[in-house]
C-alpha cells in the first residue's frame, strides 16, 4: 500500500468512527496503530479529521474577514503565527482540515523558536488586518512558552509600525483567555484551534485568509 492509499484509507476510517460517536483520542490511535502511521502522519489525521457534526458547527462560525471592521479582535498568537510562517516559507505543511480551517501539522507549538520568517509573517498578519481596520487587535502568546515575552515586545513594535490599533501580550492559558474576552468583551476570535472555536460564537481564519490573497 503506497502512501496516498495508507492516508487515504486512514482518514475514511477515522471519519466513519467519529461519525458514530467514539471519542477522537481513542478513535485516532486505533486507526494510527492499524495503518502503522508515524508521528507526522498521526498529526495529519488529528487536525484534518473531524466529524460531520462538528465540523459543520465550526463551519458555521467562522466569519469573512470584512467583518472585522470596527470590531474587537483577540488573536491566538502562536496558533495564527506559525500556519502563517508556513505559508511563508511556501506551505508544505499545511492542510485544509474538514471543519474548513486551514492547520500546520507540525506541532512545533511547545519548541516555536523566533526565526528568520516572524518579522515577515507578522508583517503579513498586521496587512490584512489593516485593510480591513478592525477597532483594536490583541494578541496572546502563551507565557510558557520560549521567548513569549521578546515575541509580544516584536509584535508590539509591528503593530505600530503599521498603523494598527492593538496589543500583544503573555498569558499563562489563552484559550480560556480568549474564550473569557469573546464572551465578556464581544468581539472576533482568530485561531484555528478546535477547543477555542467549540466555546465561541465567531472566529477567522486569519492565514487562509492571507493564502488567497497571495494565490
């Protein structure tokens, strides 16, 4: 069996469990261990496959990025950053998932190091964010995290160079964070994490939204 079947196969048993209700941790790893998948592989299958019902409710969520004018937005720094620096660096670890967000399979979340592509990948989020003059922008960049602190300084400094209202700051949980400011705050969400986006009302997809615009 070559590697598209293998994948292929995988990602149409996974999806047929989680259709029928077994929960995606256990339904993962059976399915990884049967098709003697390696960690890349696993990650794939983990962010691109979802049931049907949730991924029509995360679908039915995520907002055209006009709609960010005059609104509040509270961006998942590390989640947006680094898909962002993958399309950077041209995208070879992307993969449009069933929920219709666009993720990176690399997990490098925990390891994320500041690199030769931040400053222009923050640059390109500070662009489109602009054009579409939303009120104010926050990002959160988890506080345990390498460098989180020297991050936010970098992304303060981008904010202001172009023009946009906004903060960046460390938090020692953004997701609950995050999920807090939607609910007590109002405003827009930007991530492409599953556990934010279940708990919120609207979000973006800030680099697909930025993929379009450089096809």
């Amino acid at each position: 069996m070559d590697f598209e079947e293998k994948i292929s196969k995988a990602v149409t048993d996974l999806r047929y469990l989680l259709n029928r209700g077994y929960r995606k941790k256990g339904a993962l790893k059976f399915v990884s261990d049967r098709y003697l998948l390696n960690i890349h592989e696993r990650n794939y299958l983990a962010r691109k496959v979802f049931s049907r019902e949730a991924a029509l409710s995360r679908q039915n969520k995520i907002l055209d990025i006009s709609r960010v004018k005059d609104e509040n937005v509270f961006v998942d720094g590390y989640n947006v950053l680094i898909t962002v620096e993958s399309i950077c660096t041209g995208y070879p670890s992307l993969v449009r998932c069933d929920d219709g967000f666009l993720r990176d399979i690399n997990a490098v979340f925990g390891k994320y190091k500041i690199n030769d592509t931040t400053k222009t990948a923050l640059t390109q989020i500070m662009l489109i964010l602009k054009y579409y003059n939303p009120r104010f922008v926050k990002f959160l960049y988890d506080s345990p995290v390498s460098q989180s602190g020297e991050l936010s300084k970098i992304t303060r400094n981008i904010l202001k160079a172009s023009d946009v209202s906004g903060d960046a700051v460390t938090s020692k949980n953004v997701d609950s964070e995050l999920i807090s400011l939607s609910k007590d705050i109002g405003g827009i969400v930007a991530t492409s994490d599953s556990a934010v986006i279940d708990k919120i009302q609207r979000v973006i997809d800030i680099p697909c939204e930025i993929l379009k615009k450089m096809r």
